[in-house]
C-alpha cells in the first residue's frame, strides 16, 4: 500500500458521504439494513472514508467487522474476519481484550460457546485447505452470533473484488446468498477496480433482498481543493496559478494533491523560500514522477506489473502510450502499436476491465491523468533515451514541467468562451459518451461569437443540418437568464439544433429542471474537462 488511510484531524472532506454512511448505520440500529458500496479509484480514499465513519462508532448491540482484502490470501482474510468479530465483541463488553486470536477465544468461550465452536471450526477447515465449507460457515457466523449475543455485525470487505483470487468457486453468488438470508447484518463493501465491481453488483449481487447503495467516490471540486491547499499551505505562499495547476494537474485526486503539496513544500523549506514558485513545483514533480525513488515513479511501475497479473505489460505499452496524450479511435490505437484491430480489442478490454483505460464513445483514454504523464515523459522518455546522462534528463523534465506551467497559465488567462470556441472547431463528428448518453459532436463549418455580442458570450457554430448555439457562463446562472437564453434561441433566424450552456460553478436544482423543460443541455466542469481532455486541450481549475 503506498498511502495509509487518512483519519482523525487529517481527514479532509467527503461531508456528504460521511453522513450518508451515518444515515444508515442509524437506520440499523432502528432494524432497517441497507447494504453500501464504496467505489472510486486507486487512492481517492475510500478506506480513509470507511475508518473516519467507524473511528469513534460505538453502540452497545452492534459491531463492526473490518476486513482488508488485500493481503490476497484466504487464510489471512479468515484470520482477519475471524479476529475483529471476536475484538470488537469483547470491546463492546467493556472486558480485557487479549492480542492474538486463540486468547481472544477462550476470553468469549464463556459469553459466545456456539459462535466460538463455529470459529474454532472455520479454523480447522482452513488448516485443512477446506476453503469451499470454510468460506460459507464464515460467512454464516453472524447469524450464530446475532442469536447467541443479540448483536448485529456491518462486515465491512475493503476491496472485495479480491474475493474472486480466493481458491473458492462462485464467492460472490455465496455472497449473495448469505446477504439475502441475513437481515441483521449490514454489508458495506469497497473497490477500486469500479468497472469490474460494477460488473458484479450488476450480476452475482444483484439481490431481491439486501441490495447495495452506491457511493461513487470521486475526485475534490474546486472549491474543495481550495480550502485543501489553503490548510496544506497555511505557512507558505501558493500563488493562485500555481495552486490552479495543481488542481488542474491531479484533477483534484486527494491522494495526489497531498503528496504533491507536501513535496512543493519539502522544496521550499530545503531553499529557505517562502513561497511556492514554478521551478519549486517542477522539482517537485522530479523528485515525485521522474526520480526512480520517487513514490509516483514507484506507484506506477508498480501498477504496470501487478495489475496486469503478471501478464507481459510490454503487450500493453503501445495502448496505452497512445491514449495518453488526448482521446484515441480504435483505428488510431491499432496503427500505432502495429496490431490488427481484433487483436488490439482484447487488450483493450483487459485495460478497461483493470480501469487503466476508460471509454468515452469512439474515444479511448488512459484513465488516470498522472498516470498518462508518467507513461509519456518518464516512462517513455527514459526508455527511448540514448545519451546515458540522467542529469541532462532530469533537468529536460523540470524545464518541460515549467513549461506546461507557463502553457497552462497563458491558457487560463484566455476568456473561457474564445477557448471553448477552439474546442468546437476540433470536433469532426465523433460520438461521444456525456452524461451517460451518447452524442454526435459534428465538424462545424464556422464557430464565432454571436453577432452583436448579444447575447454576451454566446457562441453560434454552424453545420451542415444547422446550428448549435452555446452561452458560456464564468459565473453563477440564474432562472432568468436560462429563460432569456431560450427565447433567444427560438426568436433567432438561425436554425438552432442544440442549445447549451456552460456553466462551471454548482448549479441550482430549479435552474437545472428549468434547463430540461427548455431543453437546454447543461456542461458543468466534469463534462467541460472530459471534451478538453478527450481533444488535446488544457483542462479547466475553476
């Protein structure tokens, strides 16, 4: 594990689901149960958000039961699922609470016979490498013990798609049918591989009873990584371009924005400055990215080699180098890494199954934006290097780095309608996935603003079968103008296909139902920033 899960004062955020997960575990205190899944990627926090919710848990008839799966042997889960029961049983008793498991036993033996009988023979049968009948007798324990102590258990299974690499045929169909029997027991279950979990709630745990409540886990807002870099840089200076590029740079990733503010610090504090400048921030995405030590460096290679399972990841490569630097067709991914298209699309399914590549319509991308960085401009930069001069190296990557500072600032500094002008002359009739529809983004013959800059910032794109019509808003959008935007557009001579709107700050619910009576499309910033992304282009901070 490269990051330890982030509790107590250090815990940033996440209000909603923390009361969401709150919301419920006091619903079963009063006898309802509703399962939870956690999903989001690599790092975004789901067990920091799991061990905040139940750090200061306490009640006297329910327990919870966290398991790790990750260790990735079915020994140790049973020794884990086996042990906490136990733990948090004798906790809940206010009694002495031994440290290994056999102690842990003879101290419930006199409160807890029948559950400890059951324990002491999920044991054996694991000795015995009886996983099939140890698997189903501890998934039933909390039955037993609901009987026998009148507590209810929430097993809490962090990663539990890893139940699949247990010598167990059908874990999750057993899953199923331990949840569906158990109405005193609460499930909450994490992922990060989200597309394969989604795959298995969809299928095997999809219950009549006991379904799951899913929580996406997703990157900061805007203004979360704000007030987040505000409290990491509360003793130094982060210029807003700078603290915008970050933001913009780790797509407001928790995991990433701490390490790298931690780092542009260590930086500073090592030239005694006081305040955060470009060639700072470049040193220190050298130290994090390019150095081998680096823990990025690290954390990457380490996702090429273990999440492909072993698999030759060289196979890979050409995929996902490809779909690193903006949205690439099948077509485009198959002529670069010289692969008939049949062959390609079996990888690529491996690749998205792992979420290292994500699929927006015709377009492919690497998932992960820090990731596709390293893969582009350390990765391969080093693997095609023919000078053996690694200081030469290193300093060509902090000079890169600046100047995507410096390429980034110059764009930020554009009105946000002249650069959505440019994304709109990109388009060439691709489809594309949006708001979990798919849509025809045409190739338009003229994008300008509205003649008489009336309304203000309003662009007009024309196409064969019509015209498109988008208002860029900066900031916050009202009723009104939406009413007003759609008169507009109807009064106009143009033909008008598509009405849309783009405003970057949270919308109101009543402008948004107001939005899909007029049948104006709203783009918030995730759907600004995936067109950016998917075409070449900078992404927005605010």
């Amino acid at each position: 594990m490269f990051s330890d899960p982030v509790v107590g004062d250090r815990f940033f955020g996440r209000s909603k689901a923390l009361g969401l997960l709150s919301k419920r575990v006091n619903a079963l205190k009063e006898g309802y149960r509703q399962n939870i899944a956690i999903l989001g990627p690599r790092l975004i926090g789901k067990s920091s958000l799991i061990l905040q919710s139940f750090s200061s848990f306490s009640h006297p008839e329910i327990i919870s039961i966290y398991v790790d799966l990750r260790a990735n042997s079915f020994s140790h889960f049973g020794y884990k699922f086996l042990g906490s029961l136990l733990y948090h049983y004798l906790k809940n008793k206010n009694l002495d609470i031994p440290e290994d498991l056999k102690a842990l036993k003879e101290a419930a033996q006199n409160y807890i016979p029948k559950t400890v009988k059951l324990i002491c023979a999920v044991e054996s049968d694991i000795k015995n490498l009886l996983f099939e009948r140890a698997y189903q007798n501890l998934l039933g324990l909390t039955s037993l013990f609901k009987e026998e102590s009148g507590t209810s258990c929430i097993v809490i299974l962090d990663e539990f798609h890893l139940l699949n690499t247990f010598k167990i045929n059908a874990p999750f169909s057993g899953l199923a049918r331990e949840i569906m029997m158990q109405k005193d027991t609460m499930y909450i279950i994490s992922s990060s591989q989200v597309s394969y979990a989604k795959k298995i709630l969809a299928g095997e745990l999809l219950l009549l009873f006991g379904n799951f409540e899913i929580i996406q886990l997703k990157s900061f807002d805007y203004a979360t990584c704000c007030k987040f870099l505000k409290k990491r840089f509360h003793d130094i200076n982060l210029p807003k371009n700078l603290a915008d590029f970050l933001i913009a740079f780790s797509e407001g990733h928790p995991f990433y924005l701490d390490i790298l503010s931690n780092k542009s610090k260590e930086k500073a504090r090592e030239l005694n400055k006081t305040e955060i400048s470009r060639d700072l921030v470049a040193q220190a995405l050298n130290s994090l990215i390019y150095d081998s030590k680096g823990i990025l460096n690290q954390y990457f290679t380490s996702i090429l080699s273990h999440n492909l399972n072993g698999a030759d990841y060289s196979n890979f490569l050409p995929i996902l180098l490809s779909a690193s630097a903006r949205g690439c067709r099948l077509s485009e991914i198959s002529k670069l890494a010289k692969q008939r298209p049949r062959i390609i699309s079996k990888q690529i399914e491996r690749l998205l199954d792992e979420d290292l590549l994500s699929k927006a319509g015709v377009f492919y991308r690497t998932q992960d934006k820090i990731f596709r960085f390293w893969l582009r401009s350390a990765y391969q930069r080093k693997r095609l290097s023919l000078a053996a001069d690694p200081a030469s190296e290193s300093r060509e990557f902090c000079s890169e780095i600046e100047n995507q500072i410096l390429a980034f600032s110059r764009e930020t500094k554009k009105k946000l309608s002249e650069r959505v002008i440019n994304l709109f002359k990109s388009f060439e009739n691709e489809i594309i996935l949006i708001q979990n529809k798919l849509f025809k983004f045409p190739q338009f013959d003229q994008v300008s603003l509205w003649p008489k800059q009336d309304p203000a910032d309003c662009i007009i794109a024309r196409y064969k079968d019509g015209y498109w019509a988008c208002l860029v808003k900066e900031e916050e959008i009202t009723e009104a103008q939406i009413q007003a935007f759609s008169e507009y557009c109807k009064k106009a001579k143009y033909k008008i296909r598509r009405r849309i709107i783009i405003c970057c700050k949270e919308l109101d619910l009543n402008v948004r139902l107001l939005a899909l009576e007029k049948k104006v499309w709203i783009w918030s910033r995730p759907e600004l920033n995936l067109l950016f992304d998917l075409y070449g282009k900078q992404q927005i901070a605010s």
